[in-house]
C-alpha cells in the first residue's frame, strides 16, 4: 500500500511539473506574441509620425518658396 501511495504521489507530482511546464511555455509563446504585436505597432507609429513631420517640412519650403 505505502508502494502505491507513493507511486502516485510521485506520478501526481510529475503530472503536475509537466502540466506546469506547458503553462508555462504557453506563457512565454503568448508574451513574444505580445512582442512582436507591441514592436510592429511601435514601428508603424513612427513611420506615420515621420511621415507626417516630412510633409509638414515639405509644405513649409513650398510656401517659402512661393
């Protein structure tokens, strides 16, 4: 009986390490997404506010010129 018992408490236990693993690895594969989603939002920010100061220069040397 005492054999069984620990048997499973040890089977339990590494039931519960792997499904704790799992959890974990999905955590960090949901964090990178979160990354990349943060970064490419970031980078499309910038390339509109870039854009944007371009045009406003460009405007102002046209009216310059005028």
């Amino acid at each position: 009986m005492y054999r069984l018992l620990h048997w499973l408490t040890r089977t339990k236990s590494k039931l519960f390490w792997a499904k704790e693993t799992l959890n974990k690895a999905r955590l960090t594969a949901l964090y990178a997404i979160c990354l990349q989603i943060f970064r490419h939002i970031a980078q499309k920010s910038l390339a509109i506010r870039l854009r944007s100061r371009q045009d406003s220069a460009r405007e102002q040397r046209s009216v310059a010129l005028r």
